[in-house]
C-alpha cells in the first residue's frame, strides 16, 4: 500500500529531478480531504491537458475550479515554459471515475486495456498535472513543456519506485476525456523509463536518435526508412496527413504532415513549409534505424 507523499517529500522529489517547481499559494493544505474523501493509496500518475491558455489564468482555474467542480483541479500545473505551479499535495478533482480494470493494469505495470467503465475513484489514486494547452491538437507542446512533463512524471515513479507503466493520459484512464491531445503518451512513458534508468540530478545520457540528415537530403525526395521513422513520429505527434503510410519514400503527405509538426512548434510562414530544419527535426526524436 503506498502512502501518499508529504509535501515536502513531494517538493523535494520533484526538485531532486530537475523540476523548476513554484510552490503556489497554500498548496500544502488546499486540497479535497477535508470533505470526507479519500486520499491513498496511491498508484500513479495522470496527465492531462487544461484546455485553456495562458500560464496565469489557467493555474487560477486549477487552484479555484469551478461551480461544477471545485478546486484545486491537480497538483500542479506544467506551463509551456516548463514551470511546474505545486497547488496541492492531497487530493485533487482531476482524475474523477475511471475504469477500474485500468487501475488494476496499472498497479501491475502492464499495458492497460481501453477504458469502458467507470467504477474506481482516481482521485483517490493517482497523482495529476495539468498541462497548459489548448488541446485541439494544433496548439504547441513545446520541448520544455514536454521536459517538464517527463521529469514531474519521473519524480512521483522514482519516490515510489515505480516504471512509467505507472503513467497514464486522461483519456487512458475513461472514455469520457480526450486529454491529453497533441503528444504520444507512450513515447512520454519512454522518455520517462529512460530518465527512471539514472539517478535523479545526473544528466541522462542521449537516446538514440537520427541525426539531422539536412535538407537537400529531404528535397532529393528520397526512399528511406528515415523517411518511415521520421513519419511515424509524426503520427505520434497527432501531425498527420497521411491518407495511408507512412512509407519509405518522400511524398507530399510528409511534407504536409512535417508542416503540422512545424507549426506545432510556433512556426509559420515560411518557417513552416514543409521542409525539415534541424531544430523541429532535433525536438521531433527520430528513433535511430
């Protein structure tokens, strides 16, 4: 039975990860305990989107909610440049009812199946974030972002010794919630099962990933698995314009879909056309082949 964490065993675990964390407010003891609900035992970590923009007015709407659903809505919130706003370290109106075959999967650590019920309580259960995002999958998840996302995650596993099979997006969770839209969270889990290998405030070694192979490479209109790989992130990323594929060879749904991934990223113009340059293709994680 794992016990929640104290605050400041949660503070200091998401320091000791490299978490730009801003404790906001009495988030110490602004939570829903002391309405005759449960909190524990814990058994992982949720994810969601705020669907909402704006670092400022979106932690107010996680510490506040709403009529229907009051605050605080997580225990923190992931702003796009990485800052972690700590608003609560009890339990949390984020996770609502979800399946419990789920929760089961994921206290084993393996693959969870589609939700379809919801007959468990996950505010009892889980860790959640918030993440600053409009979720209609062409705002932006930028890098820092999904930075913070990995090491928050990684944080709450490694307090508990958990692997990322221990994080799960909203959706995940119950067929009621989309969130969170725009990143794959199985490569989320991979990013954090990486970071998990190593101890925490050490850098973590870089993953195998392709190198950016310029591009004219790109404009020759090449067959590659390059070209595979690089499209399957795509689709992972929610950028695609595939009408079917990936494949090997170049073609104009990869330079459509490349062009999403761009604008993802706060290009436009012209800085979006299509064409890979190194700092979208850095940030995309082309798994080597």
């Amino acid at each position: 039975m794992a016990a929640p964490l104290s605050p400041d065993a949660l503070l200091d675990a998401l320091r000791a990860e490299g978490v730009n964390v801003i404790p906001y407010g009495d988030w110490r003891t602004h939570d829903r305990g002391n309405r005759g609900a449960g909190w524990g035992p814990i058994n992982g970590v949720i994810i969601h989107h705020t669907a909402s923009s704006g670092t400022e007015s979106s932690v107010e709407l996680c510490v506040d909610g709403y009529a229907e659903l009051p605050g605080p809505l997580c225990h923190g919130v992931i702003a796009k440049n990485g800052d972690v706003y700590l608003i609560s370290a009890g339990r949390a109106n984020h996770a609502g009812s979800g399946d419990a075959d789920v929760l089961a999967a994921v206290v084993d650590e393996r693959p969870t199946p589609d939700p379809s019920d919801s007959n468990a309580d996950g505010n009892a259960r889980f860790y959640g974030f918030e993440c600053v995002n409009l979720g209609n999958g062409n705002d932006p998840w930028p890098e820092a972002q999904l930075d913070a996302i990995e090491r928050a995650s990684a944080a709450i596993c490694r307090a508990y010794g958990w692997a990322a099979a221990s994080v799960i997006g909203h959706k995940e969770w119950t067929d009621q919630k989309i969130d969170p839209r725009g990143f794959s969270m199985q490569t989320m889990r991979e990013r954090i099962d990486r970071r998990l290998g190593h101890a925490p405030g050490k850098p973590v070694p870089a993953p195998e990933f392709e190198p950016f192979p310029g591009r004219d490479f790109f404009k020759s209109y090449p067959r590659s698995p390059i070209v595979t790989a690089m499209g399957r992130r795509l689709v992972e990323e929610g950028c695609s314009a595939y009408a079917a594929g990936p494949g090997p060879q170049w073609t104009v749904a990869d330079l459509r879909s490349y062009s999403k991934w761009q604008r993802a990223q706060g290009f436009s113009g012209s800085d979006a056309d299509g064409w890979p340059g190194r700092v979208t293709w850095d940030a995309l994680r082309v798994p080597k082949v």
